[in-house]
C-alpha cells in the first residue's frame, strides 16, 4: 500500500477509501484526492517539512485561523474543515515522522490557473479582501511565523547571493542575463521593507500566497467562495496580498511559459482585481493604497528571484515538472517586472482612478 493511502486511512473519512491520487498544480505540499464509497471527496496534503520546519506551529496557525473564519461563515464551503484523524487528532504523524492533513473536499467549486472571464479575477480578489477583513481583529502575534522572512526581498537577495556564490550545480553560466537583470533590482525590492521600517506600512494578519489557484469559486454562480493554502498565513503587508495576486493572474501567460514574448501584465485585470479588494477588504491607509502598485512589482521580482535561487540550488523547492522549469519560471516573472516598470506610470493612475470611483 502507498504511503499516501495509508495515511488516508488513518482520518476519519465517512466510508471506505476506494481512490487516493495525486491531485492540484501546487508547488509545495503533495496533494491527493481521496475518494469513498459513499462517493464522498476529501484533501489529503502530506506537508511539505523541508519548507515548512515547525509543522505543528504551522497547524496551530491553520486550527486557529479555520475556527476564527468558521463562526464568521454560513455555508461551511467559505471555509476550509479539517478532518479529524481515528485517533482524535487535528493531523497525523506517521511512522516514518511525515506529517499530514485532511480537509473536507470543497465541492461544487472551481479552482482555477487562469481567469476565464475578468469577473473571476474580480472574484478572487473580493475572497482575499474578505479575508483580510474577517481576520483583522485575529491576533496576529499569536501566529507562528511558519516561514521566517518570507516576504523580505531583501532577505531574498541575500539568499540568492549565497547559492550564486556556491553555484553548486553550475547552472550560474546558463543564467548570466537573469542574474544581471535580478541584481540590478536590488534597490526597487527594498522598498516594501524600508516603508515598513519607516513606519508608514502597518502589519496585518495577511496570506501571504494569494494565487488565483489559492481561491475556490462557486462553480453556478462563480462567486468567492473560500480562501485555501493557509500554510502561510503570519503577519505582513497588505501589499504582499495584492501583489502576489497580480503577479499570477493578472499576467497574459502561464507562470511558466516558455515563451516570453506571451508574456506581460493585462492593465485591465489589475483594473479589475483593485476594484475586487478595495470593495472587500479594511480601510486602507494612504500609504498602503500606494505601496500596493509596489507590492505587485515586488511580489514578482522577489518570486522570480526566488525560483531563479532555487534554479542555481538545483530545483530543491519548488516542485518541478520537466527540465529548466524554474528557469522559464524566473524568466516570465522577469517579464512581468520588465512591463510593469515600463507601465508604471499607467499602473499609479489606474489605482488613483479605482479608488476615486470608490469615493
Ligand atoms: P500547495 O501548498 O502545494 O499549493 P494547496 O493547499 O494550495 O497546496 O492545494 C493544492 C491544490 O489542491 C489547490 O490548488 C486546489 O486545487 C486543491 N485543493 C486544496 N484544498 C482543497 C479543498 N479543501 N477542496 C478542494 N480542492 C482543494
Ligand atoms: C508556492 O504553495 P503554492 O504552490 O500555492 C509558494 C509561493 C510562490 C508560489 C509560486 C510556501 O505557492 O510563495 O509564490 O509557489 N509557496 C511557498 O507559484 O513557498
Ligand atoms: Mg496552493
């Protein structure tokens, strides 16, 4: 018997299993789709304990974090449930030291790795809104920080430097164009992180990893539905949210086109996702409003030097699927920072008009 299946067995699942399979486009966790005989569907995730170093603090973060958004909800699909396992637990650690979860399956639902109509992206950003609202009294210092810097570009850099130094798989020479065109950034990432020591960004409780492929739509009426992915949910910047979002679904291509040329950043779903979160989310402060253009810069750079990073360690991180998929990954999201600069411009009036609108 696999592993995944005999840790499936172990949760609490109405039926007998009859299915356990790879299942989603994730890049961190291995996720599986199990099936009963009572036709009844559920997540199965074993977490991913290289990225993820204190497995039970990031629990302790996903139990607080369902059960604060479960007495806010009135359709238990706006929510993800964890299944409890034979034994009474909220996870499992198997004999071999792996942990895993399991969620109810949330049905009658679409997850998405593209938008296929503007009203989807809208969507999802009235889910990420949402919950930033109904988390913003949420006690953000009782969370553990499951990834410490996560969205510390400068931090980043440092981290990038080291595995350019140690060039452990000599792939430095493939990539010289990318490096350069990473390096000459360096500044432009810090600025997030500087507005921050300044003072002038507050800290929220944020997501932290807000892509399309993170949200669940209602399949009949393609409302938000549900946030998912909560492994990253820690204090940050309401910028890393917007940003992150921008930086995946407000994109003409695929994360990991291999063209490049496909590839920039459609104004119009920006347009689009700014009109979403600003209607759902908490007051924003001025700062925040203007550093949320920058934090769409940012998030791209940063996640682009990150896959190029994991590019130069030898593909460590991020689950990868053929040959140089981190390096067409690095390249399209130094595609999607090259257009935004060049749309800057256009970027800061169409937040200034969105906002406006909203009076
Ligand atoms: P990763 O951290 O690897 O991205 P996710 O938690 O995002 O893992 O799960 C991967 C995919 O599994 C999601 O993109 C989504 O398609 C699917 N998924 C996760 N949780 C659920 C759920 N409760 N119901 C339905 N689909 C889910
Ligand atoms: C990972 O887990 P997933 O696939 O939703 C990553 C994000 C990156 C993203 C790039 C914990 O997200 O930070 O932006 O890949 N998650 C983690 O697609 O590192
Ligand atoms: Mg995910």
């Amino acid at each position: 018997m696999n592993t995944a299946l005999r840790a499936a067995e172990k949760f609490l699942v109405s039926g007998n299993i009859v299915s356990c399979e790879p299942y989603g486009f994730g890049h961190i966790n291995r996720t599986y789709l199990v099936v009963t005989d009572k036709g009844l569907r559920y997540i199965l995730q074993g977490i991913n304990e290289v990225v993820f170093a204190n497995v039970p603090g990031l629990m302790a973060n996903v139990i607080a974090v369902t059960e604060h958004l479960s007495a806010l909800v009135s359709d238990p699909r706006e929510c993800l449930h964890l299944v409890k396992t034979v034994s009474g637990e909220d996870y499992l650690c198997d004999e071999d030291g792996k942990y895993w979860r399991m969620y109810d399956f949330i049905e009658q639902s679409l997850c998405l790795q593209a938008a296929e109509q503007p009203s989807d992206f809208y969507e999802s950003a009235v889910a990420f809104g949402n919950f930033q609202r109904q988390l913003a009294d949420f006690p953000a210092d009782t969370l553990h920080e499951t990834i410490p810097n996560f969205h510390n570009t400068p931090d980043r850099y440092r981290k990038f430097r080291l595995a350019l130094e140690a060039d452990v798989v000599d792939r430095a020479k493939e990539c010289a164009y990318e490096i350069e065109e990473y390096l000459k950034r360096e500044q432009d990432g810090a600025t997030l992180q500087n507005w921050l020591k300044e003072g002038r960004l507050p800290l929220r409780v944020t997501h932290n990893d807000t892509k399309l492929n993170n949200v669940m739509l209602d399949d009949q009426t393609r409302k938000a539905l549900c946030v998912i992915d909560l492994d990253t949910v820690m204090p940050g910047l309401m910028a890393y949210d917007f940003g992150d979002s921008i930086r995946f679904g407000a994109a003409t291509a695929a994360e990991d086109e291999k063209d490049i040329s496909k590839v920039s950043v459609d104004l119009e779903l920006y347009a689009t996702y700014i009109r979403g979160f600003l209607s759902a989310c908490p007051e924003l402060t001025e700062d925040e409003l203007m550093s949320l253009p920058w934090g769409a810069r940012t998030m791209t750079l940063e996640c682009g030097l990150r896959f190029l990073t994991d590019y130069l360690d030898g593909d460590n991180y991020f689950a990868v699927h053929r040959p140089g998929h981190n390096l067409d990954r690095c390249r399209t999201q130094l595609k999607m920072v090259q257009d935004m600069e060049e749309k800057w411009d256009e970027m800061l009036r169409i937040l200034a008009e969105e906002k406006a609108k909203l009076g």
